[in-house]
C-alpha cells in the first residue's frame, strides 16, 4: 500500500514508527484503504480473490478492535482514531481530510435507509460523539465528548451536548436554542416528549 496517497496521510498522522505494534486503530484504517483499493482494480479473478481477502479482514479488525470502517465510506486521508473500540462509520459517510475520531463515535444515520453525515476536513470529534443522518459538518470543526449532533455545523465551529448546541463559531452565538435541539431529538425518537 506504499503507493496510496491517503494511506500515507494517515501514517503521517500516527507520527510513530511502527505504528501496527503501538496503534491498535491503525489495524481498521489500513483494511480500510486495502478495500479502496480491491474496489479500483479491473473485473476479474484477483479482484474477486482480494475482495475476500478484505472482508474477511474487515471482520477480523472489526471484532478485534471494535472500529467499522466500511470499504463504501469516502475517507479522505489523514484519519486519525485515538484509542479504539466503538468507532462506527456508516457505508455513505463522507469524512474529509485530517480528521480526528476518539473512542465510541459514531458517524451514521437516523434511521435504516436514511442519509448518512458528510464531513469537512480537518474535524476533530470526542469521545462518544455521535453526528446522526444527513447533516454536514464544515471544515475545521471541533465536535465536543458526548454530543449529538442532529444539524449542520458551519466551517470553524465547535458543537457541544446532547443534543449539540454551536457554542463557538468565529465570534457569532449559537444559532440553535436548546428547546429547538430537543425538538428534533423527539422528532426522530431520540428523547420522549417533554424529555430533557
């Protein structure tokens, strides 16, 4: 996988050497880059042998470690995941360059079929953050431990809670109440009515 730009990025943002001794994480994103690369080859046997290979690969980490980094998901390079276990990526997420993911986040969607997230370059998410459905997330963001995030987050800001409210975004105050975040939450089932 010397020849792979992305790959590289990431290895660059693991800054040690040798990180499959010392990076656990780093186990899911070479897989991943392998399934990309399975997926450009021409039709034919090798194609068919090698797509084998990474499932089977896939499955391996993903029991071994706990993080889903599905072949389909457009991961742009430079991925960096501190720590491992509970990192799920849905098969439609975009996630753009330099991106930072933690323990136990979660870039899905709402519900079965729904749009899935798509995310700027260089995002930095906490641990147990969960960005759910067809929301965009801008460019240099900072996604705070433990939130939700049900709406668009614009370039440069940082959201925080559950449900995430925008607490710093170039100077400007947050563009969304908290009663206007729990009423999405309710409208997708996420809290009951009158849930806090």
């Amino acid at each position: 996988m010397n020849r792979d730009a992305d790959w590289a990025a990431d290895l660059r943002r693991y800054g040690v050497r040798r990180p499959f001794l010392k990076e656990q994480s780093v186990w899911a994103v070479a897989v991943h880059r392998f399934g990309r690369r399975v997926d450009a080859r021409p039709d034919g046997v090798a194609k068919r042998v090698l797509t084998g290979c990474y499932w089977l690969a896939f499955r391996l980490v993903e029991t071994a470690v706990g993080i889903s980094l599905p072949k389909a998901a457009s991961i742009g390079g430079g991925l960096r995941i501190w720590h491992f276990g509970g990192v799920f990526v849905h098969p439609e997420a975009v996630i753009g360059r330099n991106c930072t993911l933690r323990q136990g986040v979660t870039i899905g969607n709402r519900r079965e079929g729904g749009p899935a997230p798509v995310i700027g370059d260089d995002v930095e998410f906490g641990a147990y953050a969960q960005v759910l459905g067809g929301v965009r997330i801008g460019n240099g963001c900072r996604i705070g431990a433990l939130s939700v995030v049900l709406c668009d987050v614009p370039d440069g800001a940082t959201a925080v809670g559950a449900p995430a409210r925008i607490v710093a975004a170039a100077g400007r105050p947050a563009r969304q109440s908290r009663k206007e975040a729990i009423e999405i939450m309710q409208d997708t089932g996420l809290v009951a009515e009158g849930g806090r």
